[in-house]
C-alpha cells in the first residue's frame, strides 16, 4: 500500500510539473519572458555519461555503475565488480562548433562488501577562441577550459541503506589569464547522498529490486571571475529524488525504469520594477528595486534554503505588463522530471530510452533520450543520442549527437 501511495503521489508530481511546458502563461496569449535561474560552472551539471544520456538523465536511482559520481556517489558500495574504470566523451554544440567537448574519466574501487571509494576527472573544453581588446586588437587565439576534480568514500549504513560524501574542487579559466576579461574561477564543494536498495516480492512470477536514492551535490563556494568579492556568482548546488524498480523477467531478460526528480537549490531571480521606458529602477544605494521575491545576492546555505519559497509568481508579458501565475505554480516549475527504461538481455546487450521535461518558465528543455549498450568479458561500449521535442532548432547543446563511454572493469562479482 505504502507503495502504491508513492507512485500515485509521484505521477501526480508529474502531471503538476508537466501542465507548465503548455500553460498559457508562458504561451502566445501572454508571452511571459522565461524567469531562468542561472550558475557559473554549468558544466559540473551535464550528465557526463552516455547510459544516464540514454535515460532521460536518470541515475539517482539507477543500478551502480563506475559513472554514479555525477548522479549518487553512494551506489558505489553496491558495485558487482572490484575495480571499474570508465571513459566518458561527449561532443558540445557540434552543430555550431567542431572543437567543444566533455570529457569524463572515472575510477571505482570497492574495498569490502561495506565500503567503497571513487574519483572522477571532468575536462570541458570551449574550443579555440579568437580573443580581441576593447579597441579590436587581435590578441592572441586561446583555447578556455574547465575541469573538476573529486572523490568520494560511500558506505553501507545498515543492511539496504549506503550513504557517502564527496568533496570537488572546480576550476574554471575562461579567460586564459587575459586582463581585460577576468581570471580563472576557483571553488570547493561537497556532496550528500543516500542510495537505499532491496529485493521485494511484488510479482509472483519474478524477482524485483526496488531502489530510491537522494542526493544533494555542489554544495560549494560561490565563484568570483574578477579575483574580488563584489560579484561572486552560486554554483549549481542541486537536489536529486528518484526511485528505480528493476524487472527480472527471466533467465536472461531484465526490464528497469526510472523516475527523477531534480531542482537546483539556487536562488530564483527576483521581478524587479522597471519604469515606463521598461528601464530597471534603483534604490538609494544602488541596488535594484524589487517587486516580487527576494533579494538573491545571500549566502550559499541561505541561498539553499531560499530556493524553496523565493520564487516571485510574476513576469513580465511582451506589452511589459506584469502577470501573476502565483508563486507555487512557479515554484513547481522549478522541478525537472527525468524518466528513463533499460533493458538487459544476458547482461550482454542493452536497449535504452527516455524523456526529459523542463517547464518553459524556468528554460524548455525537452528531449527524447536513446541509446544502448554492449558488455565483452571486462570491457562495456555505451552510446546515446539526444532528440530535441520543442519547436526551437539548436536548443540544446547535445541536440542530434551521439556520445560515448567506454568501461573496464575487473575482480568478479561479489555476492
């Protein structure tokens, strides 16, 4: 029963979230502009890995592999194998550029049935970039970076429950030490998960694994480009919810779904009052005057517990008036839902598929995930491509792009 009452709460999560992307709030009849929350560091958020980018970006809840860093660090004390390894490229905007990518390295070590420890390197590479003076001076062709580094120690709390910490450094250069743009950003962060998983008998004629996990990762420093303290910008600390049931359907064919739930705990922009030439009014000491919301230049963990109520429930519409959709309603669209199917035929071969929902308040991401998989003795090769569901060509960077992980891993399965 306890279940039942999950699932219905969640598909009604679901549909709340989903009605966003076709209200006419942000439709035709008012054209409201989109209120999107921004971080510097976006990259620490793209799903590095081609089996969560098969699965609508699941993972909170997925079976443990050598990439759960991104999604859960605390699967790891559930890996089958000793060591894993993987290798994760994913191509950026290769619609428009032909030199950005992702690049992922990760490393599994399980040191007992009850503990486990791991460490990811993720490269995200902009390219090679002409930069020029404010007087159009060529200067030079630089190639901007940033990479993140970290690692994690994950451990059984009881018989079905593991938990972990992770601890990140980031380091952003995209300016490549040019004065008159800025210096590198540097933060330090940590994450928080849970993973709790057991077999239930649910179905008379198969086994069933039921698994929910919970995670909160980049929880860190603001980053300042400009080496001072007068603008520093939230990095995308964010909260994972999923649940995950896996099918054994038989000998040889296994059936799983997927279910997250993502929002970033970063505060919302505020509405702020303009006058009739739709130009921003200023209080007294120069800050922006604000009509709706709340202040959002606060502290990380003030930020964190901000990002819960602070949204406004106003925007503006294209004739700058301003329309109330109500502050819950805004707050909901702030819910990302990803959902995700994977099938296994004899733990040799793969099928993957999934969808991805963001409201078109808070961005309009929404895209069909596919891809599959293949396993060798110790190597695995994974694939996945990306299919665009809106009506606006190039709104996604992985838009019509394959990506690819290659794993290794060794020391047999435990029991």
């Amino acid at each position: 029963m306890k279940v039942k009452k999950l699932l219905v709460a969640a598909l009604l999560l679901a549909a709340a979230v989903s009605y966003g992307q076709n209200n006419n709030y942000i439709g035709q009849d008012y054209n409201v502009s989109p209120n999107v929350i921004t971080t510097a560091v976006p990259f620490v958020s793209i799903s590095p890995d081609a089996r969560g980018g098969a699965m609508g970006d699941c993972g909170v809840a997925t079976t443990p592999d050598v990439y759960s860093m991104h999604y859960n660090p605390a699967k790891y004390v559930y890996l089958e194998d000793k060591f894993a390894g993987g290798l994760g490229y994913s191509p950026w905007l290769r619609q428009l550029v032909p030199d950005m990518n992702l690049a992922y390295l990760a490393l599994a070590y399980k040191i007992n049935d009850r503990s486990a420890v791991a460490g990811t390197l993720r490269y995200f590479s902009c390219g090679e970039i002409e930069f020029r003076d404010s007087h159009n001076e060529f200067l030079g062709k630089y190639s901007p970076n940033e990479w993140a580094i970290d690692a994690t120690y994950s451990r059984m709390l009881g018989d079905y429950l593991a938990g972990a910490v992770a601890g990140r450094f980031i380091y952003s250069d995209l300016t490549q030490n040019q004065s008159d743009y800025g210096r590198p950003g540097i933060s330090v962060a940590a994450d928080v998960a849970v993973y709790y998983k057991r077999p239930v008998e649910w179905f008379s004629s198969m086994d069933a694994d039921f698994a929910w996990g919970a995670a909160i990762t980049n929880i860190g420093s603001k980053i300042s480009y400009n080496g001072q303290s007068d603008r520093r910008d939230f990095i995308p600390t964010t909260l994972r919810l999923g649940a995950g049931l896996k099918l054994e359907l038989d000998e040889y064919n296994s059936l799983g779904f997927n279910l997250d739930f993502t929002k970033l705990m970063v505060p919302t922009p505020p509405v702020i009052a303009r006058n009739d030439q739709n130009q921003p009014i200023y209080n007294d000491d120069g800050t922006y005057q604000i009509l709706y919301g709340y202040d959002n230049n606060v502290s990380v963990v003030q930020g964190m517990i901000q990002s819960f109520y602070d949204a406004p429930g106003y925007g503006y519409n294209s004739k700058h008036e301003l329309v109330n959709y109500g502050r819950f309603y805004e707050e909901l669209c702030e819910i990302n839902i990803g959902g995700g199917i994977e099938y296994w035929y004899n733990n040799i071969f793969a099928v993957r598929a999934g969808y991805f929902n963001e409201t078109a308040l808070k961005g309009n991401r929404k895209f069909v995930t596919l891809g599959a998989a293949l396993k060798y003795n110790v190597f695995g090769l994974d694939v996945s491509y990306l299919i665009p569901v809106n009506t606006v060509a190039g709104s996604n960077p992985l838009e019509n792009t394959l990506r690819f992980n290659l794993t290794y891993s060794m020391g047999g399965k435990k029991s």
